[in-house]
C-alpha cells in the first residue's frame, strides 16, 4: 500500500471529525433554587400573568448580585446530567457539561450538541428541606415567564412546565412510550427550555425537576429558577423575612 493510500483514511476521518465539532454548538443553562418566600416577595402576581417581567427581572438581579441569603438559596439540588435512563423516558440524547461560575445564586452548565437534538437534566436532591416544587420561572428563546408545573390532566393545553408521576419518568428504562405517551404532547417546548416536576406520592420523599433543553440552531443562556416549600403551603414574603438584602448590600444577605 502507497503511503498516500495509507494516509488518505487517516485524512477523511480528521476532516469528518473537524466537520462534526464545527456542527456543534455551545448552550449554557443556569439554574437557583429558592424557598418560595423569596420567590413570592418579587413575585406577586399569579402564575401566567404576563406583567411578571419586571418582578422576575429583579429576583434575577438579586441572584446576580448576592442579595439573597444562604439561607433562602437552596444549595443541595445542584442540576446534572440525568441519567441513561431518564435520558430514555425523556427520548433525549446524553450530554457531558461542565460547570463554570454563573453569579452568586447560581449554578450554570455549559455544554456543546447538535441543533435539533434534545438534552434533559435533572436536579440531585441532598436533603429534604422545602420538598414540594412550586412555581418555576423559565427563560429560553423568549421572554421570562413563570408558571405552576400542574399536573397532566388539568389543562389540555401544552404547558412550559408540567407535573408527571414520578413512577411514569422512573419506568422509562423499561416501557418506550412515556415521551410520546405521557411527556411530549403537554410538554410546550417552543421556546427551548421547559420542565417536568416529578411528582412524588410521599409526604416525606421530594418532589423531582427534570429541565428539558430543545438546542437550537445558535448558542443561548437558558435561565430556569425553582421555588420551593412544604407540601401543600404557599406563602408571600416580606424582605426581611425572605433573606432579601437592600441593593448594593449583598454582605447583608450572608
């Protein structure tokens, strides 16, 4: 064999290798969770209501800038990949992000995959403190929103965040329909990002949050932001009671 006839498949195989990496774009999702309290005192207005932009602006300020205390900042559900499994139920493709520094409220990943393809995440939940999700503020290609994740059944309306049986995501190992079954058809993923709560039917056991990223074609910081509390309790927070420093006064907050 010709040294060029050697060479030529170690030639092709570079150029396609070069050609998928030059396919792939970079995404960044950035997560906080809170305790509802200090979601509810920027937030007042019900879930849906459109005029929330400028009180979700402003929570994300605050996570920016440190305003909000350890103690509201929940820092034992950090997002990871989710695993082979639910990565199957979620009918997703497998990603391996990294995590980089996001501001002081949050915990960000970046990662790189093909436009078109689906990447599902799920938050590790340490502890037991405030296990009941509640509401959820998203952001993708569009602007921010927040909503309820209502459990399927509620509205026949496709939703950014919906509430599925924990048991329907944990049999997707073994039953092939819980995408195209139960997930895909009230799931809205138009704008790239939205989230299934895992409902558990445990009064002790929490609640899971899976974040499912639709990659479009150019690169986009997702922002997703989950409030949390007792099952069955909702609550509105004054500042000081939410762990919420003045602006400018980020030390406060500690």
């Amino acid at each position: 064999m010709t040294l060029a006839r050697r060479v030529a498949p170690i030639l092709a195989l570079a150029l396609l290798g070069s050609a998928s990496a030059a396919g792939a774009v970079e995404y960044r999702l950035r997560v906080a969770s809170v305790l509802e309290p200090a979601f509810t005192h920027f937030v007042r207005t019900a879930p849906g209501d459109q005029r929330d932009a400028p009180e979700l602006a402003a929570l994300i300020a605050s996570l920016d800038e440190g305003r909000l205390s350890d103690a509201v900042v929940l820092g034992d559900r950090d997002p990871v990949a989710a695993t082979v499994d639910e990565t199957s139920a979620f009918e997703a493709v497998r990603v391996e992000p990294r995590a980089v520094s996001g501001g002081p409220g949050w915990t960000e990943l970046v990662w790189e995959g093909r436009p078109g393809q689906r990447a599902v995440f799920r938050l590790v939940l340490v502890g037991r403190q405030a296990p009941e999700l509640k509401r959820i503020a998203l952001q993708g290609r569009g602007p921010i929103r927040h909503l309820e994740a209502d459990p399927i059944g509620v509205s026949s309306r496709p939703s950014k965040a919906i509430g599925v049986p924990l048991g329907v995501i944990e049999s997707g190992a073994s039953r092939r329909d819980v995408w195209r079954r139960w997930i895909g058809p009230r799931l809205d993923t138009a704008e790239g990002v939205a989230v299934v709560r895992g409902l558990s039917d445990s009064t002790t056991f929490p609640d899971q949050a899976f974040i499912t990223v639709t990659q479009g074609d150019a690169p986009v910081r997702f922002t997703v932001i989950l409030s949390w509390g007792p099952r069955g309790t909702s609550s509105n927070g004054d500042a000081q009671g939410a762990g919420v420093a003045p602006p400018g006064d980020a030390a406060a907050a500690q």
